[in-house]
C-alpha cells in the first residue's frame, strides 16, 4: 500500500511539471529598467533620435513576445496643467504608435500619463519631457 501511496504522489507530482507550450504554466518576464523617450518643448513629434530608441525597443519587445509594454507621457512642468496632461497623454500615445508601426501588437502596450514630471533641473527641464518605456512587469 505504501508503495501504490509513493507512486501516485510521483505521478500527480510529474503532471505538475511545466510542458512545453502550455502558455499558463511560463512565468513572467522580468521587466527590463524604463527606456526614456525624449521630446521638444511643447511638442509630441518625434525626431530622429527618438525614432532610433524606439526601433531599438522594439525590437527588444519582439524578443519577448509574451512581455507587456507599459509607455509613460510626461511633460515638464511649463504650461498649464491642463496642457501638461494633455501633452503627456499625446507623448505616450506616439511612442506607442511607432512601437506598433516597428511590428508590437497593439494588444501588448499599455498608455500611462502622469503630467508633470519634477525634475532636479528645474521647470522646462529636458528630463520631463519624455515617454518611459518599460517591457515587462
């Protein structure tokens, strides 16, 4: 009987194993440190630099194609709140569509704005006038 006993428990043990492909049993992925994606005073266009981080981005992001993608607008505090929540939210929403237009499911990004962002340089800082991209979490 102890036998039969140490059997089962070996048997229901092994169906607990991950098998490959089952989708529910992967962990998550590690979310990587937040990638910033910098702007001009009152603007969401994107410059070249800009366009370059996010192809990088990507690309990493269709490396782990399970990961999320979490974008975060910001703005930097010259204007009005009203305008600053306004150009946070469009800053974040372009990333994203460039991100989608690099090859990510749309599916995958999540939108954040957080208005102003105080930086140590003060108002106008280039610091709050960015998106953070982060894949995973």
């Amino acid at each position: 009987m102890k036998r039969f006993l140490t059997i089962s428990l070996l048997a229901a043990l092994a169906g607990c194993a991950a098998v490959p492909g089952m989708d529910f049993l992967q962990r998550p992925v590690a979310p990587t440190p937040a990638t910033p994606v910098f702007f001009q005073p009152f603007s969401a266009a994107l410059d070249q630099p800009a366009l370059t981080t996010i192809s990088a981005l990507a690309q990493e992001a269709n490396n782990e194609p399970k990961a999320r993608i979490y974008v975060t607008g910001a703005a930097d505090g010259t204007g009005s709140s009203a305008a600053n929540k306004d150009i946070s939210k469009a800053r974040a929403q372009v990333v994203a569509d460039a991100l989608v237009s690099d090859g990510v499911a749309r599916g995958r990004i999540h939108l954040r704005s957080i208005g102003v962002v105080v930086s140590p340089s003060g108002p106008g800082a280039q610091a709050g006038r960015r998106a953070l991209v982060q894949i995973g979490g």
